[in-house]
C-alpha cells in the first residue's frame, strides 16, 4: 500500500533527493519548501501525487495547514520527514546572537513544531513515522559549527524523549545522522567565515577543509534516499541511523573516546553519593 510523507525543505539536497524517490516508489507526497516554486517541476512531472506547498517551518499556523493538506488531500500522514535545516561555519566568538537564535529556530524549533503538528493526526491514526533530520554533528562537536550543533544535539534529544513517548501509540521515529553528501549543503547553502587570525587553527582549518571537501564528499544523495524509503518499512527501525561512511566512521570514534572517558573518570562520579554509615568516604584524590 502505498504511504502518504510530508518532507520538509523539499527544494534541495537531500530533501530533494528523497521526494524524487518516494515519488518513484508509487507514494504520495506533500513537499514543502520556503519558495513552492521551486518544486513546480514534481507537480508537472507527478500530477496528483504531489502537492507542493510553502512552508516555514518556524511557523505554527502554517505547520499545522501543512499537516492538514496531507489529510484533506490524501486521507492520512504516514511518514513524516523533518530535513529543514542549515549551519554555518564561523567562531563562536564571531557568530552573534541572532545568528545562534536563527539558526537553532530553525533546526530545532522547526523540528519541534512542525512534528507537534503532526503527532495528533498520527495518534488518531494509531500510526506513523517520524524521520529527523540530524547530522554527525548532532552526535559530534563539529568546531565552527556551534549553533547547528547546538541545535543538532537538541533534534537528537528531543527526538529520544518523543520515541519513548510515541512508541506505544504505534508511532515510530528515526534520527537520520548524515555526513558529507554531494549536495550544496557545504556549497551555496552555508556562509563561513575563518573568523580572526587567533581561530586559525581551528575554524580556520575547518573553514579551509570545507571549501575542499565540497564535491568530494563520499555520500551519494540517491543512494541515501533510497536507504530512507526503505527504512520507511521497516517494522522495528532504529532510533538512530547514520549516513555515510564518514558519519559511521567519527561517531563509532566518538562514542568509543566518550565510553572510555567516563570510566577513566568513574570513581569521581561515584563519590558524590551520601556515604554508607562505617564507610571512610574519602574521594579519588585522597588515600587513606
């Protein structure tokens, strides 16, 4: 049977990706983008298997109509895909406040309202799928890239506590962890700035890595959305997936530094509970 998906930020990359193969596969689609424009190409090429609409994801009203298309149009919303997003590159130092409150409004809040939209309509229907969009640096610290991972890090708890809340209502979500893909994320899409010659090292290097890594990334955006669609049918998917050999690849090296940190610093940890009557209560840096 075939699936009713909402996918934001339907315009471009991966998003776009997606659309075309969820389309492919015989779906029904709702696309949205800022600029509906921008996807007149689906509707003329798939007819009345699409709709394409404006949305801004940091607007409830316009989520919840959104939302709603997919109902009065379609009969249901069984995937929901939350890929609205951008990061710059820059020092914290030189990102302003502004910038921090755009950017985690948009990845984050975006998220956030834009899936409150549709959890009734699925809890309704006694099912569903929520697929949000992450990043490695939703997993990892990416230097240059505070405010996205910031908010990255919040889709990822945000996301945590809603499987858990969701799961018994029939409602099932993924946390998509993409690395380096061949869209123009890293191109047209981000601003980066090296910031002052003190972050030369760091954003600097970051900055001057980027620039080269754009095309040379080894993710195939085709090859990520089929991975997606078919996810999409998977009766127990997980709670998170990475994209990428390069996301697999720093996670796995991640959580393996991050493991091996917090039992080096174990018995710190453990001697800030209340001491059992009779025990010397002494801490890590004191001997007996």
């Amino acid at each position: 049977m075939s699936k009713v998906w909402m996918i934001t930020g339907s315009s471009r990359g991966l998003g776009r990706s997606l659309c075309e193969a969820v389309l492919q596969n015989g779906d029904r689609l709702v696309a949205t983008a800022r600029d509906p424009g921008q996807l007149e190409d689906l509707a003329k090429r798939h007819g009345n298997r699409v709709r394409c609409i404006a949305l801004d994801v940091t607007d409830e009203v316009a989520a919840k109509a959104a939302v709603q298309t997919a109902v009065e149009v379609f009969g249901s919303l069984d995937v929901l895909v939350n890929n609205a997003g951008y990061g710059n590159l820059a020092p914290i130092e030189d990102t302003s406040l502004q910038e921090f409150r755009d950017q985690i409004e948009t990845n984050l809040f975006g998220t956030i309202i834009v899936t409150k939209a549709a959890l009734p309509i699925m809890r309704k229907q006694g099912s569903g799928r929520i697929l949000q969009f992450s990043s490695v640096g939703g997993r990892i610290g990416s230097v240059g890239r505070a405010a996205y991972s910031a908010a990255k890090w919040g889709v990822e708890g945000f996301s945590e506590v809603l499987a858990q809340e969701v799961n018994p209502l029939g409602i099932m979500v993924t946390v998509i962890e993409p690395g380096g893909f061949r869209t123009d994320f890293a191109g047209a899409s981000t601003a980066i700035r090296e910031g002052r010659p003190e972050y030369d090292g760091t954003v600097g290097a970051a900055a001057r890595f980027q620039r080269d890594y754009n095309g040379k990334q080894p993710g195939d955006p085709t090859r990520a959305a089929a991975v997606i669609v078919h996810l999409a049918g998977i009766d127990e998917p997980p709670l998170r997936l990475a994209l990428g050999s390069d996301a697999a690849r720093y996670i796995e090296r991640a959580d393996l530094a991050r493991i091996e940190a917090d039992r080096k610093w174990r018995d710190y940890s453990l001697s800030t509970d209340f001491v059992a009557d009779g025990a010397p209560g002494l801490f890590p840096w004191e001997t007996s």
